[in-house]
C-alpha cells in the first residue's frame, strides 16, 4: 500500500491539474463569447452581398457565365479546404471533423486533396498519407478577413487552373455551447441562388426594376463579387469552427476538471483511510510496549 | 427626399443612414449619386467616399469593393472601409514604412506577397492621404 507521503504528492498533483483545466475552461468561455461576435458581424456583409448576387441573377441576360459559376461535367479532382485548430486539448474536435471529411469521401474514385487550416488537422491527415497541397495554421486568435483571404484565393486559382473540378469546405459549424456539427460543404463552382419562377408574376415591377447599369460590365463585376464571396465564404467558416473549437475546449475542460474533483475526492478517501490505519498501528504498538512494560516490572 | 445608403465592410457595418448625396470612387471615374439614381452595378477602386447629410459632410476610405444602387438604396460593399476620423495615423504610419521596408529588400519577398504588400502599401498611403486631406479642413 502506498505511503501517506505518496497519497498526499498524489492528491496535491490532481489538485493542481484541476485548477490548470479549471483556468483554461474559463479562457475558452470567453473566447467563445468573442468568436460568436465576430461570427455574428459577419453577417451583415454577407446577407449583402448575397442580395447583390440574387439581383444579378435575376437580370435579364445573364447568359454568359463566369467559369467560377460553371458546373462541370467530369469531376476529376476535388478540393477539400479542411479546417481545424492549431491546438490540442479540446475533446473530440479535431478528431470529428477530419473523421467526417475522410468519411465523405471515402467512397469517391476521384482524388481528393486538402488544404488545411490548423495543425492539428495537417497532421491527422499527413499521417494518413492524404495529399496535402496547401496548410495555413497559426492563425491569429481572432482572424480577420484579410487574413483568411489568401485561403479563398488559392481555392479560386486551384479551381480556374484547373486543378480542382469542385472545392468544398469541411468545418465545425457552431450551434450552441454543448452541440457542435461538423458540415461540409461546396463552395466552388458557386451556385447562383436561382431566381424563383413565379417572382415575375408575384411582383410584375421586379424585373423592370431592377435592370442595371454596369460599370464596367457585368462580367468584371462578377469577377469581382465571386471570389470574393467564396473568401468570405471561408472566413464565416473559419470564425465558425474557431466558436466551435473554443466551445469543444470549454467543455473537455470542464469534464476533466469535474473528473479530477472526483478522483481527489476518492484519493482523499484513501488516504485517509491509510492514515487512519497508521495511527491505529501506532496506538497499538505503545499501548502493547506499555502493557510489556507493566508486566515487567510486576 | 433622401437616400438610404450602406457602407458595410467584412466584419462590420460602417455606415448606414438617409443621405442628400453620395460619392463613391467607381473603377470609370468618381461618381455622385443621387436620390433616384438609375440602378447600378458597379466596382470601385481605392479611393475615398464622400457622404453629405444635410450640411455636414463625412468622409470614409474604401480598399475597392463593389456598389449596388437600387432606386432608394445605396448598398457598398466594401473590402476594407473606415471613417476617416477613426483612422488611427500611427498606425497607418506604422504599416506604411513596414511595407516600404519591405519592399525595399525586393530579393527576400516571394512575388506572391509582393502583391500582398503593394496592396498594404496602397492602402496607408490612402488613409495617412485621406487624414491630412480631411481632418484638418474640418478643424480649420
């Protein structure tokens, strides 16, 4: 049986582990009050411009497509932009969200290649020998737009070179403190929201209403808009995933604290059972020393 | 009768509010619009726009991005866009001379970030521009 001086090392050890997890769940909760906001100021923007992508395809005439809205017909490589953290300790996280991408695609015949966001989730995938063409990790921890940009680039120049016939994007899409879903999606080619077939009827002023002027053309400004948008596209994910891996970390971090509580609870238990035992010895060991001696000297 | 007129960035909305006129700096040429402007699409480049409510004039810096007018709303999507008084000059400043540093040791920089950098070059030069064109008018 161990020693009451092993018991006590071993009780202080958990203890200290436990305010460590304590500390860092109260880090990660309010870091998941920041990304929620930045997620949430996103939102503005993005309802815009989707409005503006609506109304262009509304117009009459939008005939000529731009190569990033164009659908094509032989799928021969898929992009898959995989996003993760760069940092461990959050429960099941990193582990979900490459499972499921990896899933999905397991029963395809074409050639999947990723670009990650995070390390976590390069290595996952290194280590299961999945080509990795491009990685961006570290991250700021609160990321801005112009830093996610490149990412949305690299997808378009990937996928207008030709490299890549349809790009998704895998991530951890936040819902709520204790739900976290992992979701994959396309994003190129961009899928124009169609024109719903009875607006003309419902509302017989839209059409005309809404025949613009270009400046420069119609086509520029797609070009424009588009890969912009799916830049933006990233950056909600990453912001997302970022809530979502905050989230996760909050609550592996509370588990562990609630399970250490338990396990010095139950050490102590011992422990102290054991120093009872040596006290009981103790006693034992005097008061039969005592009795020898009584009967010594009668 | 006033515009409705939006200048929402990536990560917040800018501006928002009814407006006499606004004037945003289009790929073809600075424009002013107008209530009742034809609806229009547009692209815009670096540049400064000019907003008047009743008599008071603000100014915001925009790092391209796109216009859409439709009858009584002025909706600009900007890629990066600030009032000119919340522009913080150091910073601007700052970010400027790290650029040109940069760019200076031309042998060290991957020509896809050179890109990158003369974009951040070009945006603090417009902010430390559009603060010493601005702010001092309306001190004076």
């Amino acid at each position: 049986m161990a020693s009451t001086r092993e018991m006590r090392l071993r009780i202080r050890s958990v203890k200290n582990l436990a305010q460590v997890t304590r500390a860092l769940e109260t880090v990660s909760a309010s870091k998941v009050r920041r990304a929620i906001q930045a997620n949430d100021r996103t939102r503005p923007y993005a309802e815009r411009a989707w409005r503006i992508l609506t109304d262009l395809a509304r117009q009459p005439g939008h005939q000529s497509m731009h190569p990033l809205l164009a659908e094509r017909d032989e799928v021969k490589n898929i992009l898959v932009i995989l996003i993760s953290s760069d940092r461990g300790l959050a429960g099941a996280y990193n582990v979900n969200i490459v499972r499921e991408a990896l899933l999905h695609f397991a029963d395809q015949q074409t050639p999947v290649s990723y670009i990650t966001v995070g390390k976590r989730g390069r290595d996952m995938l290194l280590r299961r020998r999945r080509s990795v063409v491009g990685e961006f990790s570290g991250l700021s921890a609160n990321p801005t737009y112009l830093e996610s940009a490149p990412i949305g680039q690299l997808a378009v120049d990937e996928f207008l070179s030709h490299r890549a016939d349809q790009v998704y994007v895998a991530y951890t899409e936040y819902q709520n403190m204790l739900r976290q879903e992992p979701v994959i999606r396309k994003i190129l080619p961009f899928s124009v929201p169609e024109p719903e077939k009875n607006t003309a009827l419902a509302e017989p002023q839209a059409k005309s209403k809404f025949v613009f002027t270009y400046e420069p053309g119609q086509e520029e400004i797609l070009h424009e808009i588009i890969p912009d948008f799916t830049a933006l596209q990233i950056y909600k994910a990453i912001l997302s995933a970022l809530a979502s891996e905050h989230a996760a970390r909050m609550v592996a971090m509370r588990n562990a604290t609630n399970s250490a509580k338990d396990l010095v609870s139950l050490l102590q238990l011992d422990y102290n059972k054991i120093r009872q035992a040596g006290i009981t010895n103790e006693m034992l060991d005097i008061s039969g020393g005592a009795e020898a001696l009584a009967q010594a000297s009668a | 009768m006033p515009i409705h007129c939006e200048i929402v960035s990536q990560d917040r909305i800018v501006f928002q509010g009814d407006v006499d006129i606004v004037v945003v700096p289009g790929v073809e040429g600075v424009m002013g619009i107008l209530p009742n402007h034809s609806p229009l699409l547009s692209t815009l480049q670096y540049g400064i726009i000019t907003i008047r409510q009743k008599n008071q004039e603000e100014y915001f810096t925009v790092a391209g991005g796109v216009v859409e007018v439709t009858g009584s709303q002025v909706t600009i999507l900007a890629n990066a866009a600030e009032n000119v008084d919340e522009i913080n000059i150091q910073r601007a400043e700052d970010a400027r001379q790290r650029a040109e540093i940069s760019l200076k040791e031309a042998g060290a920089v991957k020509p896809e970030d050179q890109a990158a950098l003369q974009l951040a070059l070009k945006r603090s030069t417009l902010r430390i521009a559009a603060v010493q064109r601005f702010r001092q008018r309306r001190t004076r």
